[in-house]
C-alpha cells in the first residue's frame, strides 16, 4: 500500500490533512498546498478556522511571504480549514501539529495530542499515514500515540494504518523559511514509512537532508537539539557567575575561548525564554523514564531559571551601593520579550525577574517596543526611576546612550553598553558576567 501512496504522493493526488493550525500547522498546511496537494486543516478554534477560509493569517509577528501565500492557497481552493474531523476521512497522510508543552512537574502535557489522536481514529482512512509534527519525548509514538490510534480506529498501526514522527525546526520570524531550508528527520515505524515520509516532505524541502530514522530517532533528535543549546548556555551562564567572581568580561573570555578549534561557548545572558528551549530537555528527561540518571540536563535548567533571581541580586547589590534597597526602589526593566526584536513573551525571564522585584517591594514599570503593552517612549519612562535593568538585547535600546537614561544605577543582563562608558556617565553598574573590576 506504501507504493501505491508513494505515487499518488508524487503525483499530488494524495490529499492531505494538517490537526492544529498553529504557529507550526498553519504554514506546513499553506507549503503544501502550495505544492499541489489539497489541504484540509482541521483546528479547534472557530475564529481562527474563520480567518484562515477568509484568507488572513492568524500568526502574530512578523512572519514573511506568509499571509500572501495564505491568501494565495486558500483563493485556489487547495487549502480549507475547519472545526470538524469528518473532513480527514478521505485524508492518506495526517500531519499532527499540536502543542505539547510540560507543566510545572516537567511532565508533558499531552492533552492536545491525546484529543486528536482520539478524535483522527474513527475516521482515520484505511491505509494513511500519521505523522506527529510536534515536538514529543521519546517513546511518546510508542507509549501515547500509537496505543490511542489502534484503540480509537479499532484498527492496527503498520496494517491498517502507517505512523511516523517529522519533529519540525521553525522559529518565530522565519516560519517558512526554515520549513523549506532545514533538514528533517523522517522517523518511521519501517523503513518503508520513513522512505514514504521522504518523498513527501522532498515536496515542500527542495534541498535540504531528509533523514530516515526510526520513530524514537526522530523524537530524540528534536529534544537533544535543543537540550545541548540550553546546556550550552547555562555553561555560558556558569562561566559568567565566575567572571563576576573574578573581576573578568564574559564577552571577552568567550570571543577568545571560541579561538581554540571545537569550541563554541554560547552567549551568557539574563535568562532562556522561548517555546523550546525552556521545555525541550524536559520532553527529553521524561522520554527516559527515570531509567537513566540525568543530573546535567536538570541542572542546566537551574543555572538558566536563576538568571533572572541573579539579576535580581545584582540590582539589589548595585542599590545598596548606594544606600537603598529594593523595596520602594522605582526599577524600569527594559524588555520583556524572550528574544531580541521579537514580540514573543513566551517564558520569558522578565516575567520572572519583575515577579521577584515586586515580591521585594520594588515599583516596577516595564517596556518593551516590540511588545504592545509596553510600548512607550524608554527615556521618559526612565526618568525618576532609580535604576534600569537590561534583560533584553533589542536594537533600538543598543542605539541609546545610557547616560541618556538619567538612572543613577544600571543592571546590563544582556551586556549591550559598555560599562566603561556607563561607570564614566557616574552611574552605578553591574552586568552579567561583568566583575566589578572592569
Ligand atoms: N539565549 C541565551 N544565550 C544564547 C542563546 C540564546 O541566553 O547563547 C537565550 C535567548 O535570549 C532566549 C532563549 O535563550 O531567551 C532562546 O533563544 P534561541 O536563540 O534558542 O531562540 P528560540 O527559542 O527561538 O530557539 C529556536 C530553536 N529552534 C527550534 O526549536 C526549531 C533552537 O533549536 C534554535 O537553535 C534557535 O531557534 C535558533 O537560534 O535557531
């Protein structure tokens, strides 16, 4: 039967489906539509099925050439939405693109993927080919998803229908463009799946590598990518607690430590935001089911959560240098985005780092010109405050002369004004990774 749909994949007569219309589903749906396959997306909320069959693009942010390509496939007619799972009754391929975030425990959540593998079996057709798109710990395929499709289809997966796992790689901003450019791990439950899978995302990946892997391959490579970046950048974050330690530059240690061969020592920072990175090496630690101990990756995860309690400590420190403390103490936090240049507020350490000022009596005010309630003019909210803290690299701050922020005390968390410039303006600084020495 995989042949046969090989074929009617090449010849773009499989008909397709995408579950979840999110920041994932939504252009995956729109490439391959565009690639000449009928798309059905099936997706929860009504209002968003409605924009989407209106032609406009319900992802927030910049997102290049999406919104027309929408416009584009929905006006075809080779891209409908809707609320309603009947329409996958005729679908050979379903993609599976709902989130799945951990909770406070670190264990995932899995109730979207759960709900949709249990609504997908009843009209799952004989013969197709699920493929989970989200990001899932490893044995997920095997422990969750595979056990709920035969027991809602009454069917058998390999038989009567065929699974994969195709983690996806975007990132917000570059959407599209990292769907059709990075590599994917085409992780079946046979080789001849994986193969099937190949031919299917060749018709939305020109070039890049498709890698064939089995299901727990796939779902590794996903949670380890990210895991090794938050361990990176925790031990970025380590290095710069001593550098502070030590009356060193983190930036310099780092420019000269990444000029020995094999090395790439990440950035230090006021903390990890995002939808992955905070969430990834916990898909991966539960994937090993207490089966191995895992110190490292839980660790990493601790040193990069208490960036923004350490920033925290060294406005406290730079106040009582002169003579005051938190509670009372007027902070404007600049940014609160979890990337520079971004809108995204995802886990973002600012939410962390204003918590923490408020529980110690500090009146904070917030700014960020990328996010929409705390847009403002940054000088002038500046004025009166009795320190800033930098917890976001955007441009438009890197454009400002600290001086001009009129504070008396500046913390950099993200080290973008030199502090020789900012000790000159008499202010008084700390910076990640910074010791007080330079
Ligand atoms: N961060 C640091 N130091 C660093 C790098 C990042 O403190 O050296 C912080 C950032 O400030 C941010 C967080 O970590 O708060 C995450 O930053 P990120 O650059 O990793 O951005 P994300 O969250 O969008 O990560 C995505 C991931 N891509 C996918 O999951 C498909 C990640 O695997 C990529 O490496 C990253 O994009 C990228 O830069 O491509």
């Amino acid at each position: 039967m995989l042949s046969e749909l090989q074929d009617r994949i090449a010849r773009r007569e499989a008909r397709l489906a995408v579950i979840g219309l999110g920041y994932v589903g939504l252009p995956v749906a729109c490439m391959f539509a565009e690639a000449g396959f009928h798309v059905s997306g099936v997706e929860i909320r009504a209002d968003r099925v409605a924009r989407i069959n209106a032609g406009e693009s319900p992802i927030e942010g910049e997102e290049p050439g999406l919104a027309e390509l929408l416009a584009q496939v929905v006006a075809t007619g080779r891209l409908r939405a809707t609320t309603d799972y009947e329409a996958l009754r005729d679908c050979d391929i379903v993609l599976i693109d709902v989130e799945t975030p951990v909770d406070e425990d670190h264990v995932p959540r899995y109730g979207a993927l759960r709900s949709a593998c249990r609504a997908l079996g009843p009209v799952l057709k004989p013969g197709a080919l699920v493929i989970v798109e989200s990001t899932i710990a490893p044995g997920t395929i095997d422990r969750v998803v595979r056990p709920l499709l035969e027991e809602s289809s009454g069917s058998h997966s390999g038989v009567d229908f065929y699974l994969g796992a195709c983690p996806e790689r975007v990132m917000p901003g570059k959407l599209l463009s990292n769907l059709r450019s990075l590599s994917r791990v085409c992780g079946g439950e046979t080789p001849e799946v994986s193969a099937t899978m190949m031919v299917l995302y060749r018709a939305i990946i020109p070039q890049a590598d498709l890698d064939a892997a089995d299901c727990v391959t796939a779902e590794l490579v996903k949670t380890t990518e990210n895991a090794f970046r938050d361990v990176n950048i925790a031990f970025a974050n380590e290095v710069a607690l001593i550098c502070e330690a030590v009356g060193a530059n983190v930036d310099r240690v780092r420019e000269l430590v990444n000029k020995s061969p094999g090395r790439n020592m990440h950035v230090a920072g006021a903390g990890v935001g995002g939808h992955c990175i905070p969430k990834d090496p916990w898909l991966l630690a539960y994937g090993a089911q207490g089966r191995a101990e895992l110190r490292l990756i839980p660790t990493a995860r601790a040193v990069n959560d208490g960036m923004p309690l350490h920033v925290a400590a060294l406005l406290e420190e730079a106040l009582a240098e002169r003579g005051q403390s938190l509670r009372g103490a007027r902070v404007l936090v600049m940014g609160y985005a979890y990337l520079e240049n971004s809108d995204d507020t995802r886990n973002s350490p600012s939410e962390v780092l204003v918590g923490a000022l408020r529980a110690a009596g500090a009146d904070v005010r917030i700014h960020d010109p990328w996010v929409e309630d705390y847009q403002g003019d940054v000088l002038a909210m500046a004025q009166g405050c009795d320190a800033a803290v930098v917890m976001v690299a955007h441009t438009a701050y890197k454009a400002l002369d600290p001086g001009q922020l009129g504070v008396p005390v500046l913390v950099d968390g993200r080290r973008i004004y030199d502090p020789v410039r900012v000790h000159a303006a008499g202010i008084t600084y700390r910076g990640v990774g910074v010791g007080k020495r330079t």
